[in-house]
C-alpha cells in the first residue's frame, strides 16, 4: 500500500485534488466525512459530547446540531481543544480501520488520505508522501464568497482561523499550486500520479 497524506487550507482545492487522484484509481478517505461519522446518534463520541457540551447540541431526532455546537466552540480555544479531544482520537480509530481495510482489500492500493487539519489533529499515520494544496490568501477568501456564498469578513474569518499555510508548507513532500486555471492544477495531479507509480515500480 502506498498512503498519501493530502491536506490544505479551506477553499485550496484539495477536493479537486483528491477527486482527480481518485479518478487515476486511488482509494479516498475524507476526514471531515470521518468526523461526521464517529457523531452519529448512538455512538460514545456523540454521548461525549453532549456529556460535555448539554443536551442544546442535539437536534430533536437525536443527531447532532452542527450550528449550535459551532456557538460553543467558536472563538472558545478551551471548549473547541474539549471538542477535538473527543472527535480527534475517533476519528483517528476510524481511519486506522479503514486505511487497514483497503490494504487487505488491496495490498497495491493508492490511499489518499484527505486531512485538513493534517498538522492541527497532529495525524501520524506512517504516510509514504504529503501533499499540500496551496492557494494565496486572497484566492482562499475570494473563493469562499463566490463559491460558497460567505460574506467577506465571514471568509476571511474561516481562512484566519486556520493554522498558517507555512507550517503546512513545511511537512509537504509535494507542493500543488492551485492558484492558477482548473488545467494547471490538474496536470500537477497527473504528474503526481506518474511519480507515485515510478516509486511502486521501484519498490516492487
């Protein structure tokens, strides 16, 4: 199995990235996907949560309130550093399964795992390369507003509340620029790709 870390910013373009990566074959494992999971109804992260947070967390069908556990956690680095002690480790037994399982599924397998908060969770699965997707600052805000209908200070908040792009920078094995046209950040998948199959061929 050969593992990729893949993360980046908010609106970097590591969803074009990972689907393009997954496109060419690779098994993809998203984090924020992970996260929804382990706070399904009925699981002990979601009971701790509501042990921690109060009951106002839930909706009326039991399952979590993303919006209200969000007026607790925001701009509250005590009660979010509760939140990511519960979910983290979760999420962490999970993707363990699930990297494990598309190894047994398939001992060539590509795994992409797409992390955003890679260097935030401190996430130390053994992985073979780490990909960032990099975009500057003002790309990240702009496409927030007009992808996803943020206001501009709404934006800019959700970028600024990131971990800064240099500590990403500095665990990447590769770098994909995605500032410029959809094109260019493909043909840097696709090479990506080609480099991946040139180390399996040299493994095996």
């Amino acid at each position: 199995m050969y593992l990729i870390g893949l993360t980046g910013g908010i609106a970097s373009g590591k969803s074009t990235v990972a689907r393009r990566l997954y496109e060419h074959g690779a098994v993809h494992i998203d984090a924020d996907q992970l996260a929804r999971r382990v706070v399904e109804p009925g699981t002990p992260a979601l009971a701790a949560v509501v042990e921690e947070f109060g009951p106002d967390v839930l909706r009326r069908d039991g399952s979590l309130d993303r919006a209200k556990l969000g007026e607790h956690v925001f701009g509250n680095p005590v009660a979010l550093e509760k939140l990511n002690a519960i979910v983290h480790p979760a999420v962490r037994e999970l993707s363990n399964r699930l990297i494990a399982k598309a190894e047994q599924d398939d001992p060539d397998a590509v795994v992409v795992y797409d992390v955003p908060l890679l260097i935030e969770a401190a996430v130390d699965h053994p992985f073979d390369l780490i990909v960032v997707t990099n975009a500057p600052r003002r790309t990240q805000v702009e496409r927030l507003v007009e992808l996803r209908g943020l206001e501009q200070n709404q934006a800019e908040a959700r970028v600024d509340a990131q971990v800064d792009n240099t500590a990403r920078l500095a665990i990447a094995d590769v770098v994909i620029d995605t500032d410029g046209s959809l094109a260019h950040t493909m043909s840097q998948t696709d090479a990506l790709w080609h480099r991946i199959n040139e180390e399996r061929r040299s493994r095996a």
